[in-house]
C-alpha cells in the first residue's frame, strides 16, 4: 500500500481544485509533507500526536515543471511557511523510519521540498508569481493503482 502524509490548502485568490489535471485531481489540493511511502499495514495512530498550525500561511512561487510536463508551485527555504513545512516533514519522517517503513532517501533533510502539484500536462491559467495558501487540514491520502488509480482520504485533524 502506498500512501502520501499531507496538508490540504485553500487560496483566497481563486480555488486551487480548478488548477489540478491529470491524476494530480484525485486528491485535493495539498502540499505533501510525505511524499508517497510504502507501507504494509498503515496505521494513521501513527501520525496522530502531529499537530500542524491550521490556519498557517503558506507562501509557494511558480508554477514549474521539469521538463516531464509536471507542474507545481513551490515554497522555497525563505519563504513564509518553509521553516514549519520541513519540521513537520522531519518529525514524519522519524516517525515512519521508526516504524521501519521505508523512505525515499532524496526525500530526507535538504531533499524535501514543499510544493502544491498541479499535474501533467495541464493548461495553466496566468498564475501570480508568488501565491498564498492556507493550511486547513492534515490527512493521509491511500493510494492504491490497480486496476485504476483510486485514492482515499484519511482525515488526521
């Protein structure tokens, strides 16, 4: 079972669903905290002691591909938001380290990198350069691709 530790995210600006394509529209908005991860038997008691400031202000620039067709907006180190994003990540990934779950390696430290996906291959409207979102909720999204991509939501708070 594969599964992504997550924020979800509103903007005041316009409603972020409306920029997702591709497979990126099965979730919500969100910025990962845990990117995907294995794991044989997901219990999300795991993660219940993390507590995210809801509310919190998340500043992301972009949008920006890698020249695959994937878009997404990011919150680099000095921006509004970074500071907590990366402790969350790190606690998290402690906690799925211990519970000898395995982590992609360039996702560890200085490998994390907040960001809001777009998706593939999407028609992007005109996007200020630098957008604001806030943190509403923290949730685990359990991924499972056959036959066909399917995802549920797990609400942590």
């Amino acid at each position: 079972m594969q599964a992504v530790l997550a924020l979800d995210v509103v903007s005041d600006a316009f409603d972020l669903s409306d920029l997702l394509g591709g497979d990126a529209r099965a979730f919500q908005p969100h910025i990962s905290i845990l990117p995907r991860f294995e794991t044989p038997d997901l219990d999300a008691a795991m993660f219940a002691h993390l507590r995210p400031s809801l509310g919190l202000t998340v500043e992301l620039c972009g949008p920006e591909d890698n020249g695959t067709g994937l878009w997404w907006c990011e919150c680099l180190p000095e921006m509004q938001g970074h500071r907590e994003l990366t402790a969350l990540h790190n606690e998290s990934t402690w906690l799925l380290a211990g519970a000898a779950c395995p982590v992609t390696p360039n996702f560890w430290g200085n490998g994390y990198r907040p960001h809001l996906t777009l998706g593939h291959e999407i028609d992007l409207p005109l996007l200020p350069r630098r957008l604001e979102v806030t943190v509403v909720s923290i949730c685990l999204y359990v991924i499972q691709e056959q036959p066909s991509l399917a995802v549920q939501r797990w609400n942590l708070l």
